[in-house]
C-alpha cells in the first residue's frame, strides 16, 4: 500500500486549485499528480476542513482468528500442530488450514506458539538411553567408598 502524499503537497495542491487560476488538469501537471488525487483532496478539505491522512485499516479480521479463540480457551496448552488438528474435526477440503495459517493467526492475535511438546532431538533412541543413563547417575546415593576425591584426581 502507498504511502500518503506529505501534509505539505497536500496543503499546495488544494490551495492551487481554491485559488481558482486553475484546474484539476492544470495542478494534475503541476504536482504530478493523478486528477483523482486532486479531486479526492479537495473534496476532503471541503468536507472536513483539513487535510490529515487517514489512519491505515487492518484490515477484515479472519474467521480463522475467531474460532482459534473457542479452541484456545478448550486446549490452552496445546501446541501448534494440536491447535490444527483441533482446527480441522469436522472439516474437508478447503475449509482446512495449514498449519503456518493457525500459527499466523496465533501471532496476529498476540498469543505464543508452541511448535513441539519436547525437541525432536529427545525423542532419538540414542539420546532417550543417554538421558535415561545421566538420571540414574544423578539419583544414585552417594557412598563415601566410591566417590573420589579432587586431590587424588591431581595427583
């Protein structure tokens, strides 16, 4: 979306054409300016007696949004991939999302997005016996006769 024309320009190019030397051809070549523009500026200063831009719109709010909130309040820990599926029971075809739509639409109405339950890197079999291994290790009582000690480690 284009920017708006700067308060200045928009303020010289209505002046010229109140001033009545001219018309909206005249100050479209002057300005470089569509005729449309000339006209939309001077109908707006006419009618509201300045010449502010209007603020921009965000837009239409999608349904994906509105429903996203039902599911939320039902599953508020879910993640991603959860809120999808929750998203998609009792839809075909096009009424269905993918998930980076939920995951859009779960930013866009300010909430965090869990992607994962746990990294992906837990769930490998190698790291699964590692972890199990390290939680022994660290659940394990202590016993004086085994553990050694940091000055016999230097020597």
């Amino acid at each position: 979306m284009a920017e708006p024309l700067p308060k200045t320009l928009r303020q010289r190019i209505v002046d010229a054409y109140e001033r009545g030397d001219s018309g909206y051809e005249t100050v479209t070549e002057k300005f470089r300016v569509s005729v449309s523009s000339v006209r939309r500026l001077v109908t707006l200063y006419r009618e509201r007696g300045h010449l502010e831009p209007d603020k921009k719109a965000g837009g239409t709010r999608s349904n994906i949004s509105l429903q996203l909130e039902a599911i939320l309040a039902q599953y508020p820990d879910a993640n991603a991939v959860e809120l999808t599926a929750a998203y998609h029971r009792g839809r075909r075809g096009k009424d269905r999302r993918h998930v980076s739509s939920i995951k859009r639409a779960m930013y866009r109405g300010g909430h965090v997005v869990k992607k994962r339950l746990r990294p992906l890197g837990q769930l490998r079999p190698d790291v699964a016996v590692k972890r199990d291994a390290f939680l022994r290790r660290m659940h394990r009582p202590k016993d004086s006769s085994s553990s050694t000690s940091l000055d016999s480690i230097r020597r």
